[in-house]
C-alpha cells in the first residue's frame, strides 16, 4: 500500500473489482501453482491487505518493507514451501498460460532459477520483458536456492528486488529465461504509475462483460484494433523502480568508502 510511485495501488479496481483480485484469479487459473501465499508488509497501512486476505480466503504473510527478499524468505520457510513462483501484485493480466509454461521449464531441466524477465546479451543476463507484455513476470527457484540468495545478498537492489543477486552471479547458479515468439513488450500492463491503471482499464473495457480469465492474445487483439491506447502510458520508462534501487546501491558503497 505504501508504493512511492503509486501509493495504494494494488486496492484500487478495475472494472468492480481490485487489482489485487485480479492477480489471484489469473494465478488460480494455473494448472502447475498449488498454493497462493500474499506477502505484504508489517506496515500498519497494509492492514487493509491481511483483511481483503481474510475476506477472499486466501493465505497471506507479513515481513519486512524494505527487505523484499528477506519477506519471502521467511515467507517460503513459514509455509514450508518446495519450489517459490514469484508473481508481482501489480499484474493483474499476468496470464496463467505463461506461468506454467514457465514452471515446465524449471521442472523438466535442472536450472536453479527461470525467469520472464531477463535475458543474455554479448553473454551477460539483462533485465528484459522476454517479449512479453509488460507485467508477465514470472520467476521460479527452490527454497535452497532461495535461502542462498538470502545469505548472500548485500546491496540494496538485492533485496529489494529478491532476484538480481543470483541474476547477476550467473557464474554461481545455472540460470534460464523463458521467451515469447513475438515481440509485445512495448504493451505495459503493469501497474507502477496512474497512468498504467488507467490504460489497465480501458483495455478491459473492451473485454465482454464477465470475462474471468485475461491472456496475452486477448490484449493483443484490443491493441491491435486500438493501437493508440498504447500511447496512454507508453512513455513510462522500463524497469524504473530497479533503477532507482541501483542508485541506492551507489550510496551505500560510497558510504561504506567513506568508513
């Protein structure tokens, strides 16, 4: 509820109902997710998270504000969780079809992380969309590989992000991205600004009345019919909350070059 950038953000709705809910019923769409665990904060604010939790029935655990990937360590070790899908809460399109076929990946190979959201350039992994629309991201590990991250992870980004430490240490981990065919990264459905609410719920305007389950396709055929709604929040720079991250990184090193 405390998002810098949009505070508040995931209670707010599309149509009659949440963005939050939507989320939910994407991921309960899944074939290959077995429980859905909220991992919100100790903040008093995300109060009203735990009671929208216990209204709809689904299990909820609260941790750390700043140190996202200490939340979900001690989220996975609560619950006893085998295998972490991590799903952000400001997706309410992410498709379900994507997240299993990302879970297919990790479990035929025997890589340490998958991911929709990064990708080898000139032999080094970069944050990416994979060619997905953005807000279809979607990582797996186990919970070793989790707690490793856990106990190694330093900088700020590391742990406010819970993945860059292994994303970024390729050399330790045995790591995979999984890629759409087609390219539709420039459509962003990922809720960061109010701008991106607002192109979330134009195009859901299009959808027929009662449509549970969004994909991919759905999207594409709304924006290729309108493909001016693209320009509602296209100016939105990728990846920004990372980078703001980075630059706490800097202060952090300077500060400690300074002692």
């Amino acid at each position: 509820m405390s998002s810098t950038r949009f505070p508040n953000k995931v209670m707010l709705k599309i149509g009659q109902e949440e963005v939050l809910k939507f989320v939910i019923r994407q991921v309960e769409a899944s074939k290959l997710v077995k429980n859905i665990i909220i991992a919100t904060t100790n903040m008093p604010n995300d109060d009203k998270i735990v009671k929208f939790c216990k209204k709809n029935k689904i299990q909820c655990f609260r941790g750390s504000e700043k140190d996202v990937l200490d939340r979900y360590y001690q989220c996975a070790k609560t619950f006893a969780c085998d295998i972490i899908v991590r799903i952000s809460a400001d997706s309410p399109f992410i498709d379900p079809d994507v997240i299993d076929k990302t879970v297919e990946t990790y479990l035929k190979n025997s890589y340490d992380y998958v991911s929709t959201n990064i990708e080898k350039r000139k032999n080094t992994w970069e944050n990416s969309n994979c060619n997905f629309p953005q807000g279809n991201s979607v990582e797996i590990c186990s919970f070793d590989i989790l707690e490793k991250i856990w106990k190694n992870a330093k900088k700020p980004s590391e742990r406010e992000h819970v993945f860059p430490y292994l994303q970024f240490n390729s050399n330790k981990y045995k790591i995979k991205n999984f890629k759409n065919k087609e390219d539709f990264s420039y459509i962003r459905c990922t809720i960061d600004r109010p701008n991106d609410l607002k192109f979330v719920r134009k195009v859901y305007n299009y959808f027929p009345k009662g449509k549970k389950i969004i994909h991919i396709n759905d999207i594409v055929k709304v924006i290729k019919k309108n493909p001016d709604l693209v320009k509602i929040n296209g100016d939105i720079p990728f990846d920004e909350g990372y980078k703001k991250s980075l630059k706490e990184d800097k202060k952090v090193l300077k500060k400690t070059k300074i002692k």
